[in-house]
C-alpha cells in the first residue's frame, strides 16, 4: 500500500513536469518538416518564428520533377561539402526514337540495371500506350521457361491493347519473327524484358515502360516513341542519259491502298558535277512539294563540259506536323541518281532560260555543227493491287505506265497473261490472256495508269505477267501475286410457306384458313412481310391481332403482317376465319412472304396457294330428304371457267437496279384441254431473263421484243396445274403493267390477267 506521503511527492513531481511543458509552450514538443529531408524537427532545430506581415508574402517558385528541375547550388565535386551520389536503380529502354512502317511490328527492349551494376532478372515491368496515342500491344516476354510457362502468373498479361504486364528474362532469349532470315532476330539478355508494338495506322506511339521494384520515381520509368508511316515511294532511276535539260520526279503513295500522297517534301541536292536544279527556285539544293498526283519534279541543267556526270542526292521528307500530327520532321528515305550527259564537239553551253539570263550580243565564235543525239522512250511500269483475295471475288490492279525516256512513246500496246485461277471479262474464250491497245501515247516524263479487274475463280498463288509496249520498240514487263483462299461456308436461309384449309364449302358456312411460315435455314430471318388476300368471294377476318389491312380496289381483302424475327427451326401460325358468300369453283388465296437474311443472298421470297370450292346453299340436301337427280352440266367452249390464270409477285413494291420475281399460275378446269399457250407482256422497265426461267410445263420460251413466248402445251389434264416462275431485271421506277395472256383449243378467244408492278428509285 503506497502511503499518503509518497503519493503526494508523486502528486508533487507531475505538477512540476505539466508547468514545465506548459511554460515552454509547442516549442518543447517536435514537429513535422515540411521540406522533406526529415520526420521531424526538434526544438533545437526550429527556426525563430517570423513576426506577422501586412502585406503579401512571396511564396519561393514551385518546380517539378523530372522535367523542369531547380536550379542547383550544390557545390562542384572535390569542393567541401559535397555530398556523392546515391548509386540507384535504373530502369532502359531501346531503342528511344523508332521510325517505322504502318502494319509492321516494332520490338522494344528494357533492361533493369540495380545499384550495383547488374541485370535483375524476374522483375515485373509495366508497358503502357498513352491513351492518345497510335498503336496496340502485340506480344511481351513473362517468366520464361524455367518458372512453369503454364501457370498463370508466370505469363505476360495484356490487360488491354494500350497496358501489359511482362517480365525480365532470367535466361538469354532469341526472338524470332518467324523468318529464315536471322538477321531481324531480337536477342534478349538475362534481365531484359521485351514487347512487340504495331499500329495500321499513321500517328505516333508514346511508349514507357515502368518497373514498380524501382523506388526512385526518376529512375522506374522509361519512354519511347514510335512514329508510323504510310508510304511508298519511287525515285528516278539510278542511272539517266541525256542531252539537255533533264526532268527528275519522284512519285509517292500510300502503302495501304496505293493513293499518292500530297504535301510530302523531297530535297534534291548535288552531289558532285556540274548541274543546276530549278524547281520552285534555283540552285544546288532544292525542295519540291509533292502534288496532288504524289510526284514532286525538277529540272536538271548540265553546266559542266560535255560528257560530264552530275550525281543528285534524294531525300524524303515528311514536314512536321503532317496532317494534324503530333510527329516532328522526318526523314524517310534516302536515294541518288546518276545523268550522263551526252558527249559533244566543244564545251556544252546550255539554253539561257535554262540558267535565267539573256543572250549575249557578242557572236560566239564559229564551231562545228554538234553530234546528232537520238532521242528515245523509255517505258517502265508498277503494279498495285491487294495481296489477298477470296475465291469466288473480284481483285483490281493499277498499272502505272511512265515513259521514263526523252522522247514520246506512241502506240502503246498492254498485253496481260494470267493463271487459270483468273478470269477476264474480255477473255470470254479462256485464253488466259487480254490486250489493251487504246492507251495512246506517252510524252517524255509522263505516266497512266490502267485498271484491270479479275474474277478469282479458285484459290491458290495466283499470278499475272503484265507487258506494256510501244511503236519505238520500248518494253517492260512486271509480274504480280495474289493469295487466294477459299470463302468461310455461307450458311444456307430458307424457308417454308404453307396454307391449308378446307376443300369445299356451302355459301353462308365459315372457312377457316391456316398459314405457317417455318424458318428451315441455318439462320435467323429478319424483317418479315406476309402479304395474303382471299377473293371476293369470301370474306376474310384475322384471328390474331397485329396485321394491316390494305385497300387495293379490286374488291378482294389484302392483309399485311410485319415479323421482326423469326429464328432457326421456328414456325410462325397465322389464322383467319372467312365466310363463304359466293358460289365459286376455285375460290383461291394466295401468301407471298419476303425476308432478310443477313447473308449474302440478301432478300428471300415465297408464295403459296389454296384453292376451295364453293357450293351454293341449294345444292344442300336436308337430312333424310332423297337428293335429286342431277343433270350433268357441259361447260361450253370459251367458257371463264375452263381455265383460270393468275400472276403473283414475290416483292412490291421493287427497286430499280435490282431483281424481281413473278410467278404465273395456269389452272384447267373439269375439262382437258390441249395446245395451252401462254405469252407474257413486260414493259420496258422490266426484263425478262429467259435463262432465269423455272416451270413444271416442261415448255421453252422465246423472248421477242419485250413478249415472253411459251411453246403450246400440247394437254392438259382435267384440274392440272401449271406454274411458270419468271425473274426480271428491274431497269427505272414507275407505275407499270404486266399482262399475261393464255388461250387453248377450248378457249380460242385469249384470257388476260394484268397486274400492276410499283417500281421505285435505287
């Protein structure tokens, strides 16, 4: 037990400890530091307190790092005071600046150096695309080999296109790029990460690579930038012979789809020799603009004596900030070109417009008449063209011809021999060969170009020679490739229309009629329209609910059903009700049904028919009464009622430009029939195709003007049934008519069936 006295010299001490903190104030406790070079500043560190100002204070300037560091006042190394530096991690990347071709793959290296001055293998690297930025993530290094490649986490991750997680390599790697050539390998170091970057797109790629084991800021991150070009380019040729002034161009397009480039800057420079360059100035070094064709030209004068050589140096450039880009200027590519000039009689003086100057008024003295040169064409060529083709497509060439010689090139002739594996339109015959003989002429310098389009007919490598010619005697020849492959399997649409319903009924019952649309494809069916009309001599009332009723004045009813989809294997049912109020001994109902595929088939179409018979309420024998005896009724010849003709469209309205399709049905009634002729009138806005032409007659056609003939059918049989299916090209719009018309032995005087065609614009 502690005594009174003891508790109270206790009581005592700790109010001698409180007045003391008390009376020193915050002074005795530590506080933060708020520059950073410590946790804490005790008392004896603390700076005396400034007293209070009235105006405002100058806050000292604030920098950033690393970009705009301060301004150092350490002193110089050797002098007191120096402090050395701390030895850190680091973080490389290589290269820094890469110039490359749009669709190629770029491989950036990172290596991870500690303090001491070795690789760290196993580390993890972070690799990210500036948003902003051109280019995606291809392929990264992870674990390697030795750290079971299978698992998960000791694989490279691409999170997204623009930021993947990979790993240095804890043993010596070659990346391959999967060709015999070794020299493009990639040889990666223990400690070395790598990544494959690639853009189909001109821009710029802002690349860094940061390692989270470093813990210096300044040192874990590390950038490179990868610009991406799309170009291809033809210099002049190496090596040029001429007598006067000389036209240099250098031609430019894009490499993806070959169309010239504008705006491009090609410096010409000369080397060594005599020459002047004028393009839109004068002198030994000039920069031409490409145009709108992709060429940039000058014109070269000789100034040297005869024979002499002038060597020009090429250079491409692209300008900076081309087309809204962010890149600097580049450099692309670098050529040279050689002119011989031709050897004369005495020193070479040329032309004073070609050097800007007059004529002098001094006569020169009298020299022999110079050597004659000749001048000649010269003809080259260049294919463009995609590398890759489907069988069963088309492919398209540009030939560029250029006269690359000093004289005019006439009567240019192109002659083109192809593999089996093409085919031409102007080679109906399967020669494997076409000609084109109305090029013209070519003047000195100047180019064309020529298309030629091909059906791919089967796959494989597939190659065509192209020969271009002229009266002179100039010739070149190229040869180009394409890989055809075989197009993925379509898969099949199609569907079944049915309609059913009763044979025979009494005027004054109910009829009810089925329709059932099944979808027996191997794809869904969209946007589907169901088109069904029943003639007047029934009154026809939906069950369902959802149809449109159309008026079309002939006294019949039309209905209209709109289906955005119907799926694989699916049947839709559509029921309606109609009353029998006429006699009629093929009372029939017609469906046309069209539906979008999705597929390269487009729009498919289909109809059916139901016929029923309608008896009149008189025929009706009461229940138990004895029927009468009935006189057999002989239908007189020419009768409507001994054949009966309609005309169903798959489509209306159709379009101009494309296809339609007409199906016409011929019914006999009771009686045969023999020699049946059916003639059908198009106007000129529709076509018939007779190749395109489907009938169970068994009958040909002959298309004479715009009149489709069909040959008698020489019987037919009580009840037969004929249909005639008949696809026509749909040429302008406009409200037109179709008239068919058919007669036989009983029916002398023709019948006629017309229906009204709504053709509207492309």
């Amino acid at each position: 037990m502690v005594s009174p006295r003891v508790f109270q010299c206790a009581q005592l001490w700790l109010a001698l400890g409180v007045c003391a903190l008390l009376g020193a104030g915050c002074a005795g406790l530590p506080r933060i530091d708020p520059t950073g070079e410590r946790v804490f500043i005790w008392p004896q560190d603390q700076v005396t307190a400034v007293s209070p100002t009235v105006t405002n204070p100058q806050a000292p300037p604030v920098f950033t790092d690393p970009v705009f560091p301060p301004p150092s006042s350490t002193p110089l190394p050797g002098q007191p005071g120096v402090v050395p530096p701390i030895p850190q991690d680091t973080l490389a990347i290589t290269p820094q600046r890469v110039l490359a071709p749009v669709g190629s793959e770029v491989l950036l290296k990172s290596r991870f150096c500690t303090r001491e001055g070795y690789l760290l293998t196993d580390a993890k690297i972070e690799w990210l695309i500036a948003r902003e930025s051109a280019g995606e993530f291809v392929s990264l290094g992870g674990r390697g080999w030795l750290r079971d490649p299978w698992l998960p986490w000791n694989k490279s991750k691409k999170i997204d296109n623009q930021y993947a997680i990979g790993y240095t390599a804890k043993v010596p790697l070659t990346i391959s790029r999967g060709t015999a050539d070794v020299s493009d390998d990639l040889q990666v170091e223990p400690g070395e990460a790598w990544a494959s970057i690639t853009s189909p797109v001109e821009g710029t790629s802002h690349i860094t690579a940061m390692a989270p084991e470093i813990e210096t800021w300044q040192e874990r991150r590390a950038q490179a930038t990868i610009y991406w070009v799309d170009v291809q380019w033809t210099f002049p040729p190496s090596s040029i012979t001429a007598g006067g002034s000389q036209v240099m161009s250098t031609t430019l397009r894009r490499q993806t789809d070959g169309t010239p480039l504008a705006g491009w800057i090609v410096r010409y420079a000369v080397a060594d020799g005599g020459g002047t360059l004028r393009g839109n100035e004068s002198g030994q070094t000039v920069e031409a603009t490409t145009d709108a064709n992709g060429q940039a030209s000058i014109d070269v004068t000789p100034t040297g004596a005869a024979g002499s050589v002038t060597r020009i140096d090429i250079q491409l450039i692209r300008p900076p900030g081309y087309r809204g880009s962010d890149a600097p200027q580049l450099v692309v590519a670098n050529g040279s070109s050689t002119i011989h000039w031709n050897s004369t009689e005495g020193d070479y003086l040329p032309p004073a417009d070609d050097l800007g100057n007059t004529i002098p008024a001094t006569p020169l003295p009298s020299q022999p008449p110079p050597a004659t040169t000749t001048r000649r064409p010269r003809l080259d060529l260049e294919i463009y063209g995609e590398d890759t083709a489907q069988a069963g497509g088309q492919i398209r060439f540009e030939v560029v011809i250029r006269n690359v010689g000093d004289a005019e090139a006439t009567g240019i002739v192109l002659s083109d021999r192809f593999d089996a594996g093409l085919s031409h339109l102007r080679d109906p015959q399967r020669t494997l060969q076409v000609e084109n003989t109305g090029i013209g002429s070519l003047a000195a310098g100047d180019s064309r170009s020529v298309f030629l389009n091909f059906d791919v007919l089967q796959a494989g490598r597939l190659s065509h020679v192209v020969t271009v010619r002229c009266a002179e005697g100039a010739e070149a020849a190229k040869q180009a490739s394409v890989n055809a492959t075989q197009p993925p399997p379509q898969r099949q649409a199609t569907m079944k229309i049915e309609k059913s319903g009763p044979r025979q009924r009494v005027v004054g019952e109910v009829a009810p009629f089925t329709l059932a649309i099944t979808n027996t494809g191997e794809v869904p069916l969209t946007n589907l329209e169901i088109a069904d009309e029943y003639p007047p001599s029934l009154r026809a009332s939906p069950t369902q609910q959802g149809y449109e009723r159309i008026n079309r004045g002939d006294n019949q009813d039309h209905f209209l059903w709109r289906l955005p989809r119907l799926e694989v294997g699916a049947t839709t049912r559509l029921d309606v009700q109609c009353q029998c109020i006429g006699q009629a001994e093929n009372a029939c109902s017609r469906v046309q049904v069209s539906a979008e595929t999705g597929t390269t088939a487009g729009t498919i179409s289909g109809a059916d028919e139901y016929c029923m018979s309608i008896l009149p309420a008189a025929d009706v024998v009461p229940p138990g009464a004895q029927p009468q005896p009935v006189t057999p009724s002989v239908t007189p010849p020419g009768a409507s009622n001994v054949l009966r003709l309609g005309i169903t469209s798959f489509a209306d309205p159709v379009r101009a430009g494309a296809s339609a399709t007409y199906q016409i049905i011929v019914q006999n009634g009771p009686t045969a029939d023999e020699q049946v002729q059916l003639r059908v009138l198009f106007p000129a806005e529709l076509t018939p195709n007779v190749n395109e032409i489907s009938t169970n007659a068994n009958v040909q056609a002959t298309l004479v003007g715009n009149e489709l003939r069909f040959e008698p059918v020489a019987q037919l049989r009580s009840g037969e049934r004929l249909e005639f299916q008949i696809t026509v090209a749909v040429n302008q719009p406009g409200v037109r008519n179709i008239i068919a018309q058919l007669a036989s032995r009983n029916v002398p005087n023709p019948i006629q069936e017309v229906k009204s065609v709504n053709i509207i614009g492309r």
